[in-house]
C-alpha cells in the first residue's frame, strides 16, 4: 500500500504545484493597486438598431491559421513541471489554432442567438482560401435556420509591401485590422471584433454606435485600464488606453489620413517602433494626440478583465444596459484570469441555439453566484453587481421568450 499511495501522493503536489504557478503567474498581473469599484446603476442603454445593419456595414473578423501542432500545447500542459513550461504553454496557447475555431464558434453562436436580424453579412478576412474553408465547415454544425442568416464573404488580409514582416509581430494576422480601409476599399463602414469575444445581448446595439458618430470622428473604442498600470508606461489614447478588440469604423474618414488609412498613417507616423511592437500600443501611440478621431465608448461594449480594474473608467450602463461584448483577453476564456468570464465562456461554448433562455439563465446565475462564495481574490470580484451586468442580455431574452408579446 505505502508504494502505492507514494506516485499518488507525488503526482498530487505536482498538480497542486502547477495550479499555484498558474494562479501566481496571472492573477497578481490584475490586482496592481485593485480596490473596489462603484459603479450607480443608470438608464444609459442605447437604442437599438432595427432591421440587419450588417448589410450596409459589415461585421469583420480576422482568422489566420498558425502553422503550429494543435496537441503540442495539451502535451505540455500536461508534462509541465516549472514557470518556464507553463510560460511555453501559454504562448503555444496563443497560437493555437483549436483556440482559434472554439472561440470563432462560440462567438457565431452567441450572435445568432441573441439577435433578431434575419441576415449577418461577414467579411471574413484570412490569409488563405482553405482557412476560410474552414470557418465555413464551422458553421455546418448550426441548425438550418441559423445558418441560413449568416452570409459569410472572404477577403484576403491586406498588408503594405513596405513592411513585410509586420504579419509576424505579435500574432499572425493580428495586424490587419489597423488596414480594414486600405483592405475593404468598396465598403463605408465596418464594425470589426477580434475572435475572443462573446455577445451577452443583441449585437445590432453596437451598430449603434455608428450613428453617434459626431462629425471627424472615425473610430470608436472602449477603454483598456492595463495601460495605466504599467510600469514601465506605454504611451495611451483616451482616458485609460484604448482596446483594439472591438473596433467601430467609419473606413470613408479613416481613408482621409495619410496613407489612405488608419493602419498606414500608424507607419508613416513611426508608431510602428521600437521594434517588435503590438498593433494595439502603435494605435495608441498614434492616437494619444488626436483625440478628435476617436468616440470613446463605455467598457459595455467590449468588456475585459481590466474593466474590473478600480483605474477603470465608470460603466453604469454595463449594469443598467448589460454587458454587450464579453472580451476574453489575454485567453481569459482559457486561463485562470477571471473565474467569471470563465463560466460565462464555458456557458456559452456549450450553448444550443435552441436553447430556452430562462432554463440558460439559471444556470448561469447558480454558477455565478457559486463563485462568489469560494474566489474572492479575482479582478472583478470587487466590482458591484456584477453578476447582473453578466446576466441582464440573458434576463431581456428569456423575458421575450417566456412573453413574447413584450416589444
């Protein structure tokens, strides 16, 4: 027996080792100077647009197929034994093109199934045919009537002939939505997400925000308080940093810039360096003195981690609206980072998009609630209420659906 218990006792500690590496390697990142954030329940919620704005403003993602082994990542994570092997894994994690489709299929799911439009209209920008064949078989797995909504159009990811190498900074592709202008020259206006978001409620509200545009304006973008933190400082935009993973864009007044472009006028300006540098800290870099061409959103509209920060920005209508665009960054959809977006990811992974919304909406609640009694130390476990921002777009649904005579 003592021979026996010994492999298992050991393997025990590993396990338990390898939990605290990951939550001392993430979770300190988050909780620089947190206290609790207040934020007074408002009635700011947009109305919403009618109809399937899509079709005259496209919704764009961008989907590039890494050349990595998919199982590398779980052979690692299962033989890891120090920092250094959990720190490969997570950037294997990052490449992963598994991780990739997952979070393209939740967030397919999540916009059709909070939506009333009759019609999606996509453009699908990727760096080869056969990805976008892939993206394609995705959606085969929706029912019928689903799938008939989705139009999905390919484009090929468009990068300057100056600067070959900008496709390998940071992650392939990640570039190329600062060149939607140069890329999608027939289009006036586009809304585009980055794949690691979901939709927590209809997403026509964020076409919305097209039309508050006031004049000049040519983007607009939610808070990303990580910048404030830093240490050493990166140079910001806006009130607290600007995020890239939810990018409304007026293409027509984008093309007036030098270069023809947002993502041209970054380089001809040199925020491209110091070299490697991530697309998002050369938007900043850019922005940070021409405020005049940004429409800063609240973190409603695209909701990480770091909007739980107490450096954050006020949101009263992520509570009295919801929570419109979930943003899993950092893979904070598959990694310890924030319990909530974890149950919120995982709810929603799983989700059929026949799905009743009250027996999705228990669910959910019950798990909420339940993490709020045993994870206390995560970014927005101080942030009042929530759970109710979390949970109001599945609150709205599952009242049309049990009334649908409510308007």
């Amino acid at each position: 027996m003592g021979n026996f218990a010994s492999p298992v006792a050991c393997s025990l500690v590993v396990v338990a080792s390898l939990c605290l590496l990951n939550f001392l390697i993430v979770v300190p990142h988050y909780f620089y100077k947190m206290t609790p954030v207040e934020n007074i329940p408002q009635n700011t919620k947009e109305s919403p647009v009618t109809g399937s704005p899509s079709i005259q403003a496209p919704m764009v993602v961008v989907v590039c197929e890494a050349a990595l082994n998919n199982g590398s990542h779980q052979s690692l994570v299962n033989n890891a034994t120090t920092v250094k092997d959990i720190e490969k894994y997570v950037d294997l994690l990052r490449e992963s093109w598994t991780r990739q489709l997952e979070q393209l299929n939740s967030m397919l799911k999540t916009l059709l199934y909070f939506s009333k439009s009759d019609k999606w209209r996509i453009i699908v920008m990727t760096d080869t045919v056969s990805t976008f064949n892939k993206v394609i078989k995705l959606t085969h797995t929706f029912p019928e009537r689903h799938r008939q909504r989705l139009e999905l159009q390919h484009e090929k990811v468009w990068f300057p002939d100056k600067y070959p190498g900008i496709k390998e900074h940071w992650r392939p592709c990640v570039w190329a939505k600062q060149f939607l202008a140069e890329a999608l020259p027939h289009e006036d206006s586009v809304v585009y997400f980055d794949t690691d978001v979901v939709f927590l409620g209809p997403a026509e509200e964020v076409w919305s925000l097209l039309r508050s545009m006031k004049t000049g304006q040519a983007v607009s973008l939610a808070p990303e308080p990580q910048y404030i933190l830093d240490n050493p400082k990166r140079p910001y935009a806006g009130r607290a940093g600007l995020n890239t993973g939810v990018i409304i864009a007026n293409l027509t007044r984008l093309r007036q810039l030098p270069g023809g472009g947002l993502g041209s006028a970054i380089l001809r300006e040199g925020s491209f360096y110091p070299l490697p540098r991530h697309d998002q800290d050369a938007l900043n870099h850019f922005l940070m003195n021409k405020p005049h061409l940004v429409q800063e959103v609240t973190s409603r509209w695209n909701f990480a981690p770091s909007s739980c920060f107490s450096s954050a920005p006020s949101c009263p209508d992520c509570v009295s609206a919801g929570i419109l665009v979930l943003h899993g960054a950092d893979m904070s959809f598959y990694r310890n980072v924030e319990r909530k977006f974890l149950t919120m990811y995982n709810a929603v992974k799983w989700l059929k998009l026949d799905e009743n919304p009250s027996v999705l909406l228990n669910n959910v609640t019950l798990q909420l609630s339940h993490k709020d009694s045993w994870t206390p130390y995560f970014p927005c476990s101080n942030y009042t209420n929530i759970n109710l921002a979390l949970t109001q777009g599945l609150s709205h649904a599952s009242s049309l659906h049990d009334h649908p005579s409510i308007i």
